[in-house]
C-alpha cells in the first residue's frame, strides 16, 4: 500500500489559486491521486490515460478491479476523442446537461486505459460543473478518472473532512471547496444499449432525461431496487454500496416515532433522520431533514456521516415520499440499510 502525507488546501470558488492547481497537476502527473469537489460529491483523481496511476485509486479505495471509473472531462471535445463513437443522443444530452451531474457510457477509445473499464469495451464520462473540478481538469490538460472519494462500499464524502477521514495517508493532495450542492452521485445513462439505459439514479430525472431522448429504459433492478444482485445493471450497483458503520434501517413514516421509542426504552442509543421536530431525549440524537428531494439529497451523506461519528446502536430513517424526484435518495438509503 502506497502511503503518502495528505495536503489539504483550501481553494475559492470564485478563483481557485492556479499555484495550487498546478501543484495538483504536478501531483497526478507524477501518478498521484488528487481528491477535488464535484457539484455532486468528491471524487478521487488520478490521469484517466495513465494504467498506473488508475491503479493506485483501485489501490487506495480497496475497491475490486471489475468496477470501472468515471472518466471526468474539461469540454465535449475532449469527451469526444475518448470514445470510439459519439452518438447523436450523446450530442444531444451532452448539450442539455453538461456540464452537470450526468454520466454517459459510450464505446471507447483505445486510448483510455482497460484498468479504467474494468476491462470493458465501454467508458463512462461527465463533465462536471463545479468550478474547482473545471479549473483543475483545464489545467491538467488530460483527463481524470475519478471515483467517489471514500473507501470502497463507504458513505460518499460531500465534504474535505469526509475524504481525509477516509482516504487519508492515500491521497497525496485534497482541494476543499466546502461541502457540495448535489449530495448524491451522478445519474449513469448507458448509451452503449438500445434503447439507452438508466445505470443509477441521481439528481437528472428519468422525465427530464426523456424530454432529449425518445425512449430510456429503467430496468426494475433500478426502479425498485430489487435484491437480485446477478441483476443488476452496472458493476457498482451491488447493494450495501454506500454504507455507514451503524446499522441503518427504513422505517414507514407511520411506525418510525413508535420504533424510536422503542429502542430508546430498551436503552439504545439511536439516530434518527425524521421530518419531524422530535422531542428530546439524551440517547437520541435526531436530525429534521427538508420534504423536498433536491435539499434532501444535497444533505444525505453528510447528515450520515455526522451520525456515523457519534458511535449509536442505530440509526432509523423515516421513509422519504415516493415519487420520480425521489428516486435517487431512495436508492442511497436503500443500499445503505441492512
Ligand atoms: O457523481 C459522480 O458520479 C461521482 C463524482 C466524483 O463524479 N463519481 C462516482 O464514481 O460516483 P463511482 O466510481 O463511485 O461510481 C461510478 C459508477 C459505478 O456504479 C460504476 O459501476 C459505473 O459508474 N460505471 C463506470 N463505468 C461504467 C461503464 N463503462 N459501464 C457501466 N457502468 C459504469
Ligand atoms: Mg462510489
């Protein structure tokens, strides 16, 4: 294992220091891997077109060779000269939603690297909005593979401190940008099937992708996040992906205050994500998340991590409302439950 100093700086939105982007370039040419805020959570980079340095995010996530990366790109151009093929529903979503928290898998190039795709003959790429990602890729000049910062079958980190608590002593420089808007992963769309495919929810709805596509299919593994794992759609869909240490558990709306008081008789200490403003009480440490699925995405992990720290017995979540805006909170929390 490849044990480093970790660097923590932290950049300004607005001007991102270009010394300090350029110390990061120098970093990730040499090999290293560089942690940076998305405008979904933080990825962990390294040269998307070099086999070495990929392998050392393999290395330091612990995560198994058959999940391929998300190679993150500064322009469309560069987007296109990765692939093999640039479809015209590529053009057209790459137009709608990038940059932004879309990911397109498409046939590759040989120039990216097979440890990338897991030895797969497609890659997947986003072009990410936030402006420390941007700044950092443009001036790299190559692109960057990059998975969520956080160890292999982690909680995602929406925060610098998420990443140092989980990669530090692995990743030799970490840009902080504070914690970001998204709060969950990209949604992932195949365009390698036909018709294109939803991989994984995330913030772009199905509707908003079809107002571009003419048919998207939503395999039931992904809509109702069946438990079959031999179904499911992308390596990185297994459940138990986004795992906090304490045992997390979804809980109906009409039983959850009942199953709080419960444990708490018992003489647990519990943590509750609720809609509620819950009475008090000193094993119970309780957080009122928003009924709105973009605030509530945007707050998921970090609230999660804040629970994981505390060392409860468990942590309950009251079942978020159904619905399409929905779907990727519903997919986290449903592959962190036990
Ligand atoms: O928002 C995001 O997408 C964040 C930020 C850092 O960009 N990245 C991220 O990467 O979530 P990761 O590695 O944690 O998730 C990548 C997902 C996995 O489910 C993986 O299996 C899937 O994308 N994936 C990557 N390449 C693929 C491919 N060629 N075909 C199918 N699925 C692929
Ligand atoms: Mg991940």
């Amino acid at each position: 294992m490849r044990q480093c100093e970790t660097r923590i700086y932290r950049l300004s939105l607005e001007s991102p220091s270009a010394e300090i982007l350029e110390e990061a370039k120098r970093v990730l040419e040499g090999g290293g891997l560089v942690a940076f805020p998305t405008e979904t959570v933080y990825g962990l980079g390294a040269n998307a077109l070099s086999a070495d340095a990929v392998s050392h995010i393999f290395e330091a996530k612990g995560r198994p060779s058959t999940n391929p990366l998300i190679v993150h790109v500064p322009d469309i151009a560069s987007a296109k000269r990765l692939v093999s093929e640039w479809t015209p529903e590529a053009e057209q979503l790459a137009q709608r939603f990038w940059a932004g928290p879309l990911t397109l898998v498409l046939p590759k190039s040989p120039l990216i690297p097979d440890i990338v795709t897991a030895g797969g003959g497609t890659v997947a790429l986003r072009m990410p909005a936030h402006p420390i990602a941007q700044a950092l890729l443009k001036t790299c000049g190559f692109p960057l593979a990059a998975p969520s910062a956080n160890r292999s079958n982690h909680l995602s980190p929406t925060q610098a401190e998420h990443v140092l608590a989980s990669l530090g002593g692995r990743v030799e420089m970490i840009l902080d940008g504070g914690s970001t808007v998204g709060g969950v992963e990209s949604t992932v769309v195949s365009l390698f099937h036909s018709p294109p495919r939803l991989l994984r929810p995330g913030l772009i709805t199905p509707s908003e992708l079809r107002e571009v596509l003419e048919r998207l299919e939503v395999p039931k593994s992904v809509e109702v996040l069946e438990e079959n794992e031999e179904a499911l759609p992308s390596p990185g869909m297994l459940r138990r992906h986004y795992s906090p240490h304490t045992p997390l558990k979804l809980v109906p709306e009409e039983s959850a205050y009942g199953e709080v008081q419960r444990l708490l008789e018992e003489g647990r200490r519990v943590g509750w994500l609720t809609f509620e403003t819950p009475s008090s009480h000193p094993n119970l440490s309780a957080v009122t998340m928003p009924r709105e699925a973009l605030g509530y995405a945007s707050r998921l992990f970090a609230e999660l991590h804040a629970l994981d720290a505390l060392g409860l017995d468990a942590v309950l979540v009251t079942a978020p409302p159904q619905g399409e805006a929905w779907m990727a909170v519903w997919d986290r929390l449903s592959r962190a439950s036990v």
